[in-house]
C-alpha cells in the first residue's frame, strides 16, 4: 500500500463524503472537497457537516457539479491528486423513480467527466461509490461479487452499475486504477434525513407514525459510517488495478428488529404506519465481504445496536 497525500472527494459535504473527509483531515492528509450543494435536503446541514473540517488548513471546499467538465479539469490542474474518491451522485431509489433522466445525468454522465479528467491528469487511484442496489431483487444470499447483476429494478440501481462499465472501460482503454465500492446500507451521524434510521428516530421523538412500506420483514445489511470510512480509506490507500468490493457489514436484519433498537435507545415507543409495499425496493441486502477483508483487510467493527446508540447520541447534539 502507498499512502495517499492528496485526496479529491466529491459529494464531500454529504453523510458519506463528509466523514470521510474528517478522518482524512485528521490523518493530515491535504483534501480536496467538491460539492453541489443539490437541495435534495437542506444545504444547512451539508454545511453543519463540514465545520470541523473548514477549521483546518489541509481542506478546501469546492462548489460545483461534476456534470462541468470545465470545474472537474480545473481541479484536477490545480492540485496533482494522488487518488479520487467519487461519492457525488443522485442518490436512492425513490428520487430516481421520480426524475430518472437527471439520476442518469449525475451519475453516468459525471462519473465519465470525473474519470475523463482522472486520465488527463496523471490517472490517480479511483475509488468509485458504487451500491448494493446493483444486485437487484433477490430472495437468496449472502450477494457476492461474482453474482449476476443484470437485473436493476430501479434507475438509480442500473446508473450505478452503468457507473461500475464505465470504470471498466476506462481501466480497459487508459490503465486507470479504479475500485468500486458497492457500498451496503450505510448509517450513523449526518445521515441523510429520507433515510430509514433517521427518519424514523426523528418522526419517533416527535410523536409521530413512522412509515413502514410493506410487511416490515424486508432485510438490510446495515453497516456503520466509520466501518464504512475505514474501508474507503484502505481503498484509497491500494492500488488493486481493477476492483470490485463488497462494503457490508456482513450481517441482515429486518426492518422491525431496526425498529425495536430504536425504541431501545430513544426510550419511546414506535407508531407504525403500514403502507405498500413500494416499486424498486428490493426484499434484501446481504453482503459477503470476504473480497474486501482478503484485498484491503477491511474488518467491520461496530455491531448495530452499537452503532445506533451512536447515532441516537449523536442525534441529540448534530454538530
């Protein structure tokens, strides 16, 4: 592994991108962050997420689309980046249902424009935010890198994998070392507000129902922001030439047992509002993560009622 001094991140005021940005800054690396500040949620949280890392001097703060290539190429002539993590993207099932063509703008076209820079400018290691939606609607597991992956239910799940081709072909044709992190129901603090832990901990505290689509029974592979960081960065740090990797905790529960910790740690009991089931949800996550573990020694650490717990104390002072 060559340890990597100076780091683009992109979508770098959001959940993910934010906290990775920290934990760079405090290895003090020098990163730099871009960001649109999309107003799919408020820009006054994205901004919340970023104040401890405007403290510091090793961090710049960026406004842009990576749909510009004029930004993108700039950035990339400014500072000789040692590795790209590309985060920035239209994210979920539901919004891409509801503007699919801008959900394949953001992040087919601007993974392009990113990855056409990267070569441009001395082809630093790429690690690409990939997602577990790509394994589409299956009733087995755990889900493997090797599984066929040809059947996304959603847009936002077949621009990921259409994300995942292009890093290939530009591995292929220009020698770019690219890692794509299908990344597994990540959660914590600065999660985003349409997100199921927070939304329900929130609508919980308020005294108000918690929507819950389908029979509750749906399963998920939560895995906890710092496990997540931590992989990213071993990511960032090893150049695997072409990769593809499971980032999950490795685990699976449903969505009532999530609810049951909840009240647990919030201390109030939970209203559920029961709805249908909703198109392009799949019935499960589950990742094998031994790919990771053997490539990248990515181990995750904080079990779910754990992590809740964190999330919960965090949620009480979002800071």
């Amino acid at each position: 592994m060559s340890r990597s001094e100076r780091v683009l991140v992109t979508g770098a005021a959001g959940f993910i991108g934010s906290s990775l940005v920290d934990r760079l800054v405090a290895e003090g690396r020098e990163v730099v962050g871009l960001d649109s500040f999309d107003p799919f949620y408020p820009e006054e949280q994205k901004q919340r997420n970023l104040v401890s890392a405007l403290r510091s001097s090793t961090f710049q703060l960026v406004r842009g689309d990576i749909r510009n290539a004029d930004t993108v190429a700039s950035l990339f002539s400014e500072t000789r980046f040692d590795s790209v993590v590309h985060l920035a993207a239209l994210a979920g099932v539901r919004p891409s249902l509801a503007r699919p063509a801008v959900c394949a703008d953001v992040n087919v076209n601007g993974t392009s424009v990113v990855l056409e820079a990267a070569v441009s400018h001395g082809k630093p290691r790429v690690i690409f935010a990939s997602s577990s939606s790509v394994y589409g609607e299956r009733e087995d597991g755990p889900f493997r890198e090797t599984d066929p992956v040809e059947h996304p239910i959603s847009p936002y799940a077949a621009t990921k994998r259409a994300g995942e081709l292009v890093a290939h072909a530009f591995h292929h044709a220009h020698d770019l070392s690219v890692t794509c992190a299908r990344i597994f129901t990540a959660y914590g603090p600065r999660q985003r507000p349409d997100l199921a832990i927070r939304k329900f901990a929130e609508r919980m505290l308020a005294g108000m129902p918690i929507p819950v689509f389908g029979d509750g029974h749906s399963l998920r592979d939560f895995t906890y922001i710092d496990d997540l960081v931590d992989g990213l960065v071993k990511a960032i740090d090893c150049d695997l030439g072409f990769a593809i990797l499971n980032f999950g905790a490795g685990g699976r529960v449903t969505l009532l047992e999530v609810i049951e910790l909840l009240e647990k740690a919030l201390k109030v009991p939970a209203e559920i509002e029961w709805l249908p089931a909703q198109t392009g949800d799949v019935p499960r996550t589950w990742s094998d993560n031994r790919a990771a573990r053997d490539a990248l020694g990515f181990e995750p650490q904080v079990s779910l009622e754990e992590g809740i717990g964190r999330f919960v104390e965090w949620l009480g002072d979002p800071r």
